[in-house]
C-alpha cells in the first residue's frame, strides 16, 4: 500500500491559548506511565488507524520508550473513561530540546464531540512547555509525522494548529487491507 508520511513542525510556541475542554472531560498529565497502560491506549486509538508497528514489542521495550525523561502522556477523560491521548517524546539536540508529538488521537467512541483539535492545543502548548517540568534544554521545536493512513481529519488538524509542513515522503508499506482494530494482541485475534 502507498503510504505518504508528512511531517510537521513549529518553532515558536503559539500565542493563544488552549481552547477549555467541555464541561464533564478533563485533560490528566501522566509521567511514569506503566507500559501495560501505555499499550493499551496505543491499541485503543491506534486500533482504527492501522497503527501496528508496536504490536509486536516485548514489555522491556515499552520500558525503555517510557523511561527517556521528560516523556508525557496527557489522557483526555470522560465519563470515566480515556477519550484520547497525547504523548510527548523529548530530545536533545544541539539548538535545545526537540519534543516530538509521538501519538496522538481519539477513542471510537470520543469522535465527533469535537475534541481533537482541543487535546491537540492543549497538547503543543504542554510540549512548550516540557523544560519547565523536567531537567532539559529550552525547547527549540515541536514536531509530529502523519500520514494517509492516520484519521482523515489528523494533517489539517496539525495545520489549523500552527504546525507546518517540512517534509513529504511515500513508502510502499506491507499492511493488513484493513485496520485492524484494538483487539488484536501481538500474537494473532483475541
């Protein structure tokens, strides 16, 4: 399958606020987050959107993903549920901290309330901000890849948050015809 990989990034923190989330969602910062916990939001948002490629990772892996300090999760809860999430992946470069956006996304059942592109304002403005919470750099640059097989709404939703486009790049990658959903483990159906 095709496949184009867009990447985005922005270099100054934005001037606006966040937009406030609706009555009844709250928005948590979680550090330290298990990787059971960390598997399972992956699968449940990812699930719909081909995301596959850590299905298959050991629980040391997920481990050592989780341990890079400065790594945020921030969980957008309703009805007592996770609606979607953000994870906030730092680096440190020459010119200051690089925060990559490393998964972001919506529950099933969160789509269409309008909640996107909030947790996504909420979650640039956390990515900005990450040196204030933990021993790094300035951060120099926010940074996300999308691509074509991501939600239909996910690159204008970057854009419409002051990302922009820096790279393009098309792959031919080996994957299911369809997603395959959030309840396939690494080891086939459950």
């Amino acid at each position: 399958m095709k496949v184009v990989t867009t990447t985005l990034e922005m270099l100054s923190a934005p001037a606006d606020p966040a937009r406030p989330l609706p009555f009844g969602v709250r928005l948590d910062r979680a550090t330290d987050v298990p990787p059971e916990y960390a598997r399972f939001l992956y699968g449940v948002i990812g699930g719909p959107w081909y995301w596959i490629d850590r299905l298959s990772w050991l629980r040391e892996r997920w481990v050592e993903e989780l341990a890079v300090p400065g790594t945020e999760f921030w969980i957008l809860y309703g009805d007592g549920l996770p609606l979607g999430y953000l994870h906030l992946q730092p680096a440190r470069h020459d010119d200051g901290t690089h925060v990559e956006i490393r998964y972001f996304g919506l529950a099933d059942w969160a789509m269409g309330r309008r909640l996107g592109g909030r947790l996504l304002e909420h979650g640039v403005r956390a990515a900005w901000t990450l040196a204030d919470r933990f021993e790094l750099p300035a951060v120099a640059r926010v940074w996300v890849h999308t691509c074509t097989l991501d939600g239909p709404a996910a690159l204008a939703n970057y854009q419409a948050r002051g990302l922009v486009v820096c790279g393009v790049e098309e792959t031919d990658e080996d994957l299911p015809e369809q997603p395959i959903g959030s309840w396939v483990s690494s080891g086939g159906t459950a």
